[in-house]
C-alpha cells in the first residue's frame, strides 16, 4: 500500500527510530520464529475460520454479522444456558478466546466478538471512546436476543466492559475484568514500563505509517514476545488480522481515546458498580493491580492472580480462567 512521506521533522524521527528498533525487533522475531516453527509474511492466513456460518475450531459454534451504529459487528456464539460476552484486547481478535469457550459453553451462551474496527468487524467512523463502543457491543446483544448478561473482558475490552456495566448496571449480572486497570484509575501508570501505549497515541497518521505491512511482525510480535508464555500466543492468526492497515489504524484509535475515556471515568466514578466484579492478573504480569484499580469505582472487588501466566490469561492458562470464570459466573 503506498504511503505518504512524513509531514514534519517529527514524524521523520519517528519513523527512523522505529525503523531502527524494528530492525531489532525483525531479528529477534526471526529467532523466536525459527524456534517455534513459524513461517511465512504477515497475511499468510493460518488454517482459519469463516465470516459465517459453522465454526470450525470446535462444534455447536457460529459465525454472525449484526449491524450496529457505525457499522456491522462480526461475532462467534454456541452454546446454552445464561449469555456471556467475551470481549478481547488488542494487539488480538475474537479468537484470543478459543481455547475457552467450549469449556464455558457448556453453561453458558458464549458470544465472543470482534471489536468493532478489529477482526472481521467494520471500521466506525468514529467513536472509539470506550463507553460509545460498549454502546455498540450493547446494540448488539440486544439485537441478537438477549439482555441481561456476564462480560468477560481482557486487556482492552476491560475499559470498554466496565462502561457497559456502569452505564447499563440492570443488564449486566456479572463483570470479569483481565490484566488492564481502567483509564483514569491507574492505567496511565504503565505508560512508563509499556512503551506501545503512547507509540499507539500519537495522533493520526504518524503510528498508522510508521507501522507499514512489512512491520506487522516485529512491531506485534513485540508485544507478544513480553509475555510469560509467548508460545502459547497464536501470533500468526493476529499477524494475518493486523496486516490490514484498517485494524491497525482502528487499533490506534482506541488507544487514542484513552484520555476521554479517563476523563469520562472519574466523571462517572460516583456510579459505582454494584454487581460482583473478577479482578484478575497475570502472575508475571499485572497481579493485583486490577483490583486496586477497580475498588476506585466497585463495591464488590474479587481479587485473583492467574499462576503461570504472563498478561495473554486466556491463552497462557486458559484451565485457571475457565475454572474461574465458571464459578463466577454460576448462577
């Protein structure tokens, strides 16, 4: 896809900065990918899923499209019993749950989506705010049948299932958050050790062309790589999604909103959520600060450490999740 050239002497230091790590970064992805088996470019779709219909990866699982504000949301759904949504985090899609759901399945409705921007989801025009998107996530439940629900949210989807569940308390049961503190309450404090979170801010375009096709390994793959068991991470399935400069740019954008989502927290913070809240982290990752980020705004915080487990929970132990996830969320 041809870019244009930088706009300012800024924009020009980025980009040699970043060419210079990612010329780090491609080495190192070469080692890990020697180790590990991978090969091929970003894009070189992996034996995957379709947009609709059957799932493959496990039976009694469906694709769907929904429209909603904005555009049209893709999701996966099986199972029975009481709906549960699965909202993933980013740098991943949809599928960063597939090692769960049939376990949850088995007691609940599990609808995992795509966020909107990301995945096989369409890119909105606009608001990536977090409490417009769960507006969407919303639109889409109820579209598809359902009201009252759990939300089982990880990384990202955290700062965008806690407006769902302060904003709409009587139609969420539940509320699991995983490995991210909330914007305006603590999440401005990884800014510090976690580098990309203010790389993906920069405003529009600079990250959206620094991080061309050619960079989709490195720069993901960096991210991966910090974790505890970066094996266990199905890289290649989110190489091949990221390589659309569309998710990249939506990808940004959520990050980008970051500051109004903080302001619209401590706005609202006096809303406090009544529900039970799951507060989980990584024992090589974020442990108790997602508890300590969500007494600022719940009354019922239930702190866990998922053991073994850098910041990708649902991949890296997903038998610890499930397990917990389904006592929790037991009626």
């Amino acid at each position: 896809m041809p870019r244009s050239r930088p706009t300012s002497k800024i924009e020009a230091r980025a980009r040699r900065s970043w060419r210079a790590l990612a010329g780090g970064l491609a080495a190192l992805a070469a080692t890990v990918a020697l180790a590990t088996g991978s090969a091929g470019p970003a894009g070189a779709e992996p034996p995957g899923e379709p947009a609709t219909g059957p799932a493959r990866f496990a039976p009694g699982f469906e694709h769907g499209r929904v429209q909603v504000a904005g555009g049209v949301l893709h999701y996966v759904r099986g199972g029975s019993g009481p709906p549960l949504l699965l909202v993933h985090g980013w740098p991943e899609t949809w599928w960063s749950w597939h090692k769960v759901m049939p376990a949850l399945a088995r007691e609940h409705t599990v609808i995992a989506v795509d966020l909107p921007g990301l995945g096989d989801s369409t890119a909105p025009p606009g608001g990536y705010d977090k409490a417009t998107t769960a507006k969407r996530l919303r639109e889409a439940v109820h579209k598809l049948g359902y009201r009252k629900i759990g939300i089982l949210a990880h990384d990202l989807g955290v700062s965008i299932g806690y407006p769902y569940a302060r904003d709409f308390p009587d139609e969420v049961t539940r509320l699991a958050a995983l490995e991210s503190p909330l914007p305006g309450f603590g999440l401005a404090d990884l800014y510090a050790v976690t580098w990309h979170i203010e790389f993906n801010q920069m405003p529009r375009p600079v990250p959206e062309q620094i991080v061309d096709n050619d960079d989709v390994r490195p720069f993901y793959g960096s991210i991966y790589n910090g974790t505890r068991h970066p094996e266990a991470v199905d890289r290649e399935r989110y190489f091949c999604a990221y390589a659309d400069p569309a998710d990249r740019s939506a990808g940004f954008e959520y990050y980008r909103a970051f500051g109004a989502d903080a302001a619209d927290n401590r706005a609202n913070a006096a809303r406090r959520l009544r529900m039970p809240v799951l507060a989980m982290g990584g024992q090589y990752a974020m442990q108790g600060l997602i508890a300590q980020s969500f007494r600022n705004v719940a009354d019922d915080v239930r702190e866990v450490v998922a053991p073994d487990s850098g910041h990708f929970i649902p991949e890296e132990n997903p038998a610890f999740l499930t397990e917990r996830a389904l006592a929790f969320f037991r009626p």
